[in-house]
C-alpha cells in the first residue's frame, strides 16, 4: 500500500507494529528479517507454520532451518512461539536451536501434522529455553515428545496435550505430577491418546470390574485410596476430553478437585457413566457447570438425570451423535413431580446434532413445559389441534395455530406473578436438530413459534450447495 512520506515515517518508527512475525510456505524470510530490524526491542508473536501439502523434496526443512537461524537471536524477546511443522524431524531440528533462555515467553505452542507417523526422533531436544522460562503461562503440544518436563510444564494457566500413541501416551501418574505444579490451571484439553492398562490404576483405587449394564467396558469399583491425596485446582473452568482413553480420563478426574469448572467436553470416550460419577462426587461440594457436552459417547441415562438435578446452573447441554437420547431422558427434563424441583432450569441452548431416536412427541412435551405459565393454556390447545394424539399425518401447523389462537378463550393476566411463575425455568432459545432427520418440516415450524432459534440441515439445491430460503 502506498502512502505518504509523514505516514511511512509513523510506521516505521512504531515499531509494535512490526511485533508479529510469519515464517510460512507463503510468507518470506526476507519479510521476516525485515520485520525484526524495525521491531526494535518489543516483544515478539512469532508463528512458523508449514503446510504438510507442500512438503516435497526437503524444502520445508531447508527453509525452517534459515527461518531459525534468523529468529534464533531474538528468543530474549519472544513472547509467544508457534511452531507447525509436518514431522518430527522437522520440529526437532528446530527447536535444536532453542537453547538461550525466554524470559519473556507466554504461549508456547508446538504441532507436528504427522502425528501417526513412525520415526526414530523420541528423544526430546532438552533443555528448551535453558529451562529459563518463568512467565510460561500457555502450552500446546501435539503429538511433541518433550519429556513431561516439570520445568517446562509447570504454573502454567492452559495445557493442552493431544497426539500421542501406544508408548508415548502418558501414563496418570504423569499427568497428574504435571497438574500438581500447576495449581493455578484454567483450562486443560486432552485429545487423541492411546488408552491405558486399567491395572495400571490400582494405586488410584481402580479395579478390574465391568458394568452390568455394559459388559465389557472399565468402571470404578472402588473409592479412591485415602494414601492418594487430592489435587486442587481452584480456577479451572474449562476441562476437554477428545478420544483420551476413558480409563484414563477416569483415573485423572478421581483424583482431581475442580470446584470451578464451567465447561466440560466428552467425546469418542465410550462409556463415560462412571465418569459421571465423579462430576456428581464434585457438586456436593461446588460445581458451578453451566456447559456440557456429550459426543460420541454412551451413558446410563438415568445416572445423567440424576448428574444434571444437581446441576442448577447448567444453561448449555450438547449431546451430539448420541443414541441414548431416549424419550424417558427427555420427559426427566419436563415437568418434575410436585415434591421435586425442576431439572436444570436455566437451561436455554439444547444441542441433539445427529441424535436420531429423538422422539418428537417427548421433544415437544420438553419445550411445552418450559414456556412461560402465561401462554400455556394457549399452547395446549393448539398443539391439540395441530397434532392430534394417534394420526401419524401432521396437517399444516401454521394455519392450525392460527385458528386455534382466533378461537381461543382471552386470558386474564395476574395482578402479581403466582408462585408457581416465579418457580419456572428458562425458555429455550436455541434447539440444534441437525441431521435429526425423522424431526419432519412440520415440526421445524411449529418448534420456531416457540424458540427463537431452531438449527436444522438447509435444503440442498440440485449442484449439492444451500439453496434459497
């Protein structure tokens, strides 16, 4: 962009403008080089990424070689490192040459595309940074053996491992020694391990029993051994389990105390209701959940029912490809007994992306109950006549409302809000039906006079992409 000589002057001489360095297969070394000289003395957002689709003939590897040799001598000032590279070759080779120390450095982050990859380069090329990086606060690594380093892996604020396999995937004695020095944990993501011997977790109380109602699957049997002490983390808030292994995932979360958390994500983890189990350990004391989500995964219904009465704050609830999503579940959702309280009542977002035995009528009987008490009486007679009780045919919704609202009684409005009003739940505001494809057209309707945002597949026009609304 061309600009006046004053203008130029300001950029030049601004030098945080220049702070943020790419080294890619796009992005030259020459603007690099450019970029360090007139960054001066500020810290530094360095990311070097290469693409796995363009490494031919070794010239990736050359060119992440000249890139390090002309980052290496600003690592003082470096305040977040990126490094993408397609092999562990590659990330070895640079980050050999991250041996002076980052006293500055932040967000560590280090990702090898050929995780799967088998290779001769498991010895980490330690000590990085000299071992000196004392505001390390963030760090992610995929599929980088970098030793479970303490020194490197402590008071850090997020953690994020994914990506390794049969002989480098930790084992909990490892990722709990890693937890243990970092007290002040926000957010921790583990994805894509190997899953460990479940006799391998007998120091944690853990036996060898199966699930009478899933043969075959790892649960706990027994209570943590009272020689294990508990590790506290105070401010974590978001927690991410993605194809972990469920023995693990189990092991770790026995002996964890989170009474902050927020956010909670299960995916690919096969039976997770003895996992459940912990969460539930956890709300007698504090869990402030207000974000689940189940993918991939199966579970005792019944056990989450019982998990999400004591969830009260729970506003967001995922199940996603899940097949236990049964008509019982959702009516657990509706209207409670009178003795009992209502299930999660500041429930406002239902995702059922993929949930295929979703049965419509337990879906409409879930939203009816959380509309407010004032437009109930209406809504009970034009869902009368819009879906009778024993034709499966739906006639049109729209018009069958519309009557039905036209010929329907006016209703006085209290004086003051009724007890029972002020004991209701939230209304829904988001239902995800995508891919729910037994949820007919009718349906969609008549759920969009009543939630304010309904997601659902958009019809495919003839070359396959979206058509009009």
């Amino acid at each position: 962009m061309l600009v006046c000589k004053h203008w130029t002057e300001v950029a030049l001489n601004t030098p945080v403008l220049w702070s943020r360095i790419t080294v890619s297969n796009h992005d030259s070394l020459i603007k690099a080089r450019r970029k360090l000289s007139r960054s001066k003395s500020v810290p530094l957002d360095i990311c070097v990424q290469f693409s796995p689709r363009m490494d031919h003939s070794g010239a990736t590897t050359e060119s992440l070689i000249h890139a390090m040799d002309i980052l290496r001598p600003s690592i003082w000032r470096w305040r977040s490192f990126r490094l993408a590279v397609p092999n562990r070759p590659q990330a070895h080779a640079a980050l050999m040459q991250c041996r002076e120390a980052a006293p500055i450095l932040e967000d560590l982050s280090v990702q090898i595309f050929h995780f799967m990859q088998d290779d001769y380069y498991s010895t980490p090329p330690l000590p990085l940074f000299a071992g000196h990086t004392p505001r390390l606060r963030m760090c992610s690594f995929t599929s980088f053996n970098f030793g479970w380093d303490p020194s490197l892996a402590s008071k850090l604020r997020v953690l994020k491992l994914g990506g390794y396999w049969h002989g480098f995937s930790p084992s909990v004695e490892t990722i709990l020694g890693i937890l243990r020095a970092c007290p002040a944990l926000e957010e921790l993501a583990l994805r894509n391990m190997s899953d460990i011997d479940p006799d391998s977790c007998a120091d944690f109380g853990f036996g060898d029993g199966s699930d009478p109602e899933y043969p075959g699957h790892f649960v706990e049997t027994i209570l943590p051994q009272k020689n294990t002490e508990m590790i506290t983390l105070p401010r974590l808030k978001k927690a991410a389990f993605y194809y972990a292994g469920v023995v693990r995932v189990q092991a770790v979360l026995a002996q964890l105390s989170f009474p902050s958390l927020e956010r909670v994500e299960f995916m690919y983890l096969d039976n997770i209701t003895g996992i459940l189990k912990h969460l539930k350990r956890q709300s007698f004391s504090s869990l402030p959940l207000r974000h689940l989500r189940v993918e991939s995964s199966f579970f005792n219904e019944l056990k989450l029912i019982k998990l999400l009465r004591r969830l009260p704050s729970l506003h967001t609830l995922e199940l996603v490809d899940v097949e236990d999503v049964s008509s019982n579940f959702l009516k657990g959702l509706s209207n409670p007994p009178t003795a009992q309280s209502w299930i999660c009542p500041k429930l406002e977002t239902l995702n059922l992306d993929g949930c295929t035995t979703v049965d419509w009528d337990a879906l409409r009987s879930l939203v009816e109950s959380r509309l407010p008490a004032s437009s109930s009486r209406m809504l009970n007679v034009a869902s009368a006549a819009a879906f009778p009780q024993g034709n499966p045919m739906l006639r049109s919704t729209a018009s069958s409302y519309a009557e039905a609202r036209r010929n329907a009684p006016p209703i006085s409005k209290p004086d003051r809000p009724s007890p029972f009003m002020l004991g209701m739940p939230k209304r829904f505001k988001t239902i995800d039906l995508t891919r729910c494809h037994q949820i007919s057209k009718e349906m969609l309707q008549w759920l969009r006079m009543y939630v304010a945002e309904v997601r659902c597949e958009s019809a495919k026009s003839f070359w396959g992409e979206p058509a009009f609304p």
